[in-house]
C-alpha cells in the first residue's frame, strides 16, 4: 500500500517539472534570466539549440545585452500566453484588425528610442522570432511613411551621398512616389 | 579566439545604434517588407538604399506576381477586366483614358502594359499635320505612366506590330520591340534611352518569313515568341548583349502537324511553360513546348497535354459558333477563349481545362458581346514593383550615378 502511493506522489512530480521545464538564456554582458522552455522556443534559434540536445546548462546569447534580452522575454512570454488562451489564428502578427487583442500591447510595446528599437530588429533577426522581426519593421516602416527623404535622413541619422543634380534626377524619376 | 573585424556598433562603443549599422542583408529584409510606394521613395534617400532597393528588393518583390484578370482592347477601349477593383486606380485610369487620344493595345506583360497613339503635330492647323507617334508604357498598380516617340512616317499602323518584353523579376529596365518588316527588329532599350535596330533576315527561311504573323507576342525567358501561318512558332532572343555585327539570334520552331497553317490558334506561358493550343471544329488541343538541348542544335517537342471536344464547351451555344483561344492564364489550367459566330458576335470566357470531370466554362458575365472589335486579349499580371520613368532623356542629360564602390557589383541587364 505503502509503496503504490509513494510512486503516484513520483509521477505527479515527474509531471510537474515536464511541464515547467526551464532554460536559462545568458545576455552577452553575462546575466542570466531562466525562462520556460515553451517561452524561449519562440525563438527559432533557441528552438534548434535546445532539439540538438546542445543546451545543457545556460545557453549564451553573445549578440544580445540583458537589456535587449529582457525585452525580448516580455514579448515572447506575452505571445505565448496569448497563443495558449485562444486558437493560435487569432495571433496573427500582421493583423492590422482591431480584433487582435495583442494590437495595443505590441503598439506600446514598440514605443522605444531608436537605439532600443534597431537593437530589437538585430536581436529578433538572430534569434529568429518572426513575430517580433515583423512588427519592429512595420514600426521602422511607419516612422518613415509621409516623411520627406530629408527628413527620413535626418531621423535616422543617414549621411546624404547624392550631388544636388544627382538628387534632383532620381527625385524626378519617383515623382509619381510623391504623389 | 580570434580578433574579428569591429562592427559599426563596436566602433562607435556600442552608443548609438541606427539603421545603417544593420548587415546589407538584414537591410534588404526591413526594407522587403514596406511597400513598392515608400520604396521608390526611399530611393532617393542615399545612394545605397537606391542600389539595394532596386537589385535586391524590387526583383524579390516581383518574383511571383498576381493574377485576377486580363486586360483587352475592345472598340478602342482598353478593358482591365477584374483588376480594377480599388477606388484611386479607378481614378487614375479615368485622368489617363482622356489623355490617350485613338488608343490601340498592344501587349502586356508582366505589369506592364505597352500601347500606341498619334497625335496632330501642329493641331491647330487644318490640314493634315504630320502625326506625332508614340508608345507608351503603363502600370496600373503604380499608377506610372511613360511615353516614348517614335520618328513619324506615313504609314504609323506598321508601329502596331510592337511587343514588350519586361521582367521585374531580373531588373526594372524594359524593352520595347517593333518588328520593323520582315527583316529587323527595333528595339527600345529604357536602359539606355535609344531605339536600336537588329536584323536578323538571312536566319528565317522565306516562306516562314513572308507567311501572315499573328500580331500578338508573348515575352518569356529572354525572347519573343510570335505565330506564323507558315505552321511555325518564331523565337527572337531579345535579351542579349548587341554583339558588334548587330544582330539578333532567331529561330522559328515547328507547330505540330494538326494546328499548322490555322489561325485559330495561341501561344501563352502558362505556370512557367511555352504552351499552344489550337481549335478546329472537332476539338480544342493544348500542347506544351519541351525545349532539350542536349547536342548542340536545339531540341524542341510539343507535348500534346490535353484534347477537348468543342462540343463539350459549346454545348449550351447557338450552332455555328466557333472557338479562338486567345491568351493563357498563368498558373491555372485555364485558358481564355473567344466564342464568335460569323465573326461579328464574340465573347470573351475563360475555360478550365485541367480535371476532366471539373472542365467547364466560367460564364463571368453572360451578358457581355464585343462584336468583332475584340481582337487582342491578354493576361495582365500585377506587378508592385515601378519601373523607370523618363527614360527617354536619359541620353541627353548624361547620366553618372555612380554605385558606391564598397557594395558588391550585380550586373543588372
């Protein structure tokens, strides 16, 4: 009698730790954050790692500061929540429907300095997270919409190489992009 | 470990982090992303952006392009059928018909579509005033628009037998051909901004080339195919570098036995493939051309794909109602038909040819009649992606962008 009980009590928590199974991913300025294994899978790079059997203890992420890297976490432990609540449809990451209850949380979500977003688009190109690549883009995308090519330059910071002639041309040659 | 090169980034200790400072490649993926609009504009911003938008991103954006419905030229009207569908290109279509004066369509391709006008030199003067000829190229999804002249000559309607051969996909430049009588080809480079003439009289035998050609082309894969009633298929290759002795490579491919010498016949790409189909008054064929060059002469095979009785489609028509087919769809087995009777009635429909069991008609609108005048349909593939405009001053201002030296150089035809 003893013994059956004790096995149940085993099986439970072998159940337990298969279900919360952590990882711990390590920013390149050395700290440490212990995510759900399901969490960090959002990532297609980390995906691949863990399958390969590769992720023993910590996995370094030697591209990405902690800063970056904890922002990163946010936007995947949100996402997955929201995939886990609902059919996985409703997440669509180029929704532009009102429906999508994640809209407003991305909107705020990207509202960062310029700094933090590239930083963003290079942490979610390497650590292959489609959702979050697509919406820093659309959000690059939008900051340049109804902006001059001078003004885009002087946001981001581009140096103008054309000779006033040269610019002059290729302006005229867009035009119809202006309009 | 060791030393890697220093990024952007790392250069500027890791302060401050801008657009530039991404890889080539992930720029090219940001900027895949926006639409053809902001980028034609982003164009002018650096000339980087200009060189990675228009090698990189334009040719990815239009490497599959959509299709919803053809476009033809009835009674001198152009007809986009179900592909104006948007309230501004409706709009803009409008402001561009009451610009073009006699209209005449003359090919689509890939987006693009090519036509021809004239217009009085001196309109004010009562007599005849010499005309001034022009082509003009059109997208209808950029809403662009471009004209190119054409020296004036007496009899401008030889200008008609002209064909486009664009492809987005490769590079934004397009070429426009004039099949200058039965002995040379001239060619509209925008490249360049200049007319180019090529002959090619001594590759074609005689009866091929004095036979009657079918007036519509179809561009594909570097060259423009046209029927001749001799019963064989011409191939010019358009897309080549003007070789010193300034010709241009031609070959004319043998139709199948059963279709030789009928107009009742078309040529069309269909999903990435030459296909033929021909009407007589028992059946509907279609064949699709092989091309194998395993010695060195050129190996092509028509192989027969499907045989339709006409009267399977005609069934439900007045008698004495006849087949054309006029134009491939460019991903179904579907092919767009023209039904006459006597030659004055005539209907445009689109035919599914693929599962036997599924075959039918798609009567899109029954109640449409062109009479005769519908004599040119074409497939009309949307592309996003603009090409270039004003080419055509191009020689005369000289141009000299130059490409910035530390990008990787990609010759662009």
């Amino acid at each position: 009698m003893a013994s059956s009980s004790t096995s149940v009590v085993v099986s439970n928590k072998e159940k337990e730790n298969k279900n919360t199974k952590k990882v711990t991913l390590k920013s390149s300025d050395g700290e440490s954050f212990e995510v759900d294994e399901s969490v960090a899978m959002e990532s297609q790079t980390i995906k691949h790692i863990i399958e390969d059997g590769c992720a023993n203890n910590e996995i370094p992420l030697p591209n990405v500061t902690s800063g970056i890297l904890s922002r990163v976490i946010e936007y995947c432990k949100k996402h997955k929540e929201a995939a886990g609540e609902s059919e996985p449809s409703v997440t669509s990451y180029t929704s532009n429907s009102t429906t999508n209850p994640l809209t407003e949380w991305d909107t705020e979500f990207v509202k960062v300095d310029q700094n933090t977003l590239f930083d963003l688009i290079l942490a979610a190109n390497y650590l292959d997270i489609k959702g979050l690549l697509d919406l820093t883009c659309k959000t690059v995308a939008d900051m340049m919409k109804g902006k001059t090519p001078q003004e885009i330059r002087e946001t981001f910071h581009i140096k103008n190489d054309y000779t006033p002639e040269e610019e002059a041309e290729v302006r005229k040659e867009n035009q119809w992009a202006f309009e | 470990m060791k030393r890697r090169k220093l990024n952007n980034k790392e250069r500027n200790h890791g302060v401050f982090t801008s657009i530039d400072d991404l890889s080539d490649d992930l720029k090219i993926e940001i900027l895949c992303k926006f639409p053809a609009k902001l980028l034609a504009k982003l164009t002018c911003v650096c000339k980087s952006w200009q060189f990675l938008i228009i090698n990189f991103c334009f040719p990815k954006m239009a490497s599959k392009l959509a299709y919803t419905g053809h476009v033809s030229c009835v009674k001198r009207c152009i007809n986009f059928k179900d592909v104006l569908i948007d309230e501004k290109l409706i709009a803009w279509w409008k402001t561009i018909e009451r610009t073009l004066n006699k209209r005449d369509l003359l090919d689509s391709c890939n987006g693009l579509v090519l036509g021809f006008y004239t217009t009085a030199l001196y309109p004010q003067s009562q007599s005849s005033s010499p005309r001034l000829c022009r082509y003009y190229v059109l997208n209808i999804l950029t809403q662009q628009f471009d004209t190119i002249t054409k020296q004036p000559h007496p009899r401008t309607s030889r200008y008609k037998y002209a064909a486009l051969a664009y492809d987005p996909s490769k590079s934004c430049h397009y070429k426009i051909v004039y099949f200058q009588g039965f002995s040379a080809l001239n060619i509209y480079n925008s490249k360049t901004g200049v007319w180019i003439s090529l002959k090619y009289q001594h590759q074609l035998e005689h009866h091929v080339r004095k036979a009657n050609w079918e007036k519509r082309s179809v561009y594909f894969d570097g060259a423009l195919y046209r029927l001749s009633m001799s019963g064989h298929l011409i191939k010019f290759i358009v897309d080549q570098e003007i070789t010193a002795s300034a010709r241009v490579k031609v070959e004319s491919i043998d139709l199948p036995e059963v279709a030789k010498k009928s107009p009742l016949a078309c040529i069309g790409v269909n999903q990435g493939v030459m296909h033929f189909s021909h009407s007589d008054k028992s059946n509907l064929r279609i064949w699709m051309l092989r091309h194998n060059c395993i010695r060195t002469d050129n190996n092509y095979v028509w192989c027969l794909k499907y045989t339709i009785p006409s009267q399977a489609i005609l069934s439900q028509m007045i008698p004495s109602t006849y087949l054309k087919p006029m134009a491939f769809h460019p991903y179904d087995d579907t092919i767009i038909l023209s039904l006459r009777v006597d030659n004055w009635f005539c209907k445009i429909e689109e035919y599914y040819f693929g599962d036997i069991q599924e075959n039918k008609l798609r009567l899109s609108d029954p109640h449409t009649h062109y009479g005769s005048a519908c004599k040119v349909v074409f497939p009309y593939l949307q592309c996003e992606v603009p090409f270039p405009i004003g080419t055509e001053k191009l020689i005369r201002s000289k141009r000299t962008i130059k490409q910035p030296a530390h990008l990787k150089d990609f010759t662009s035809s």
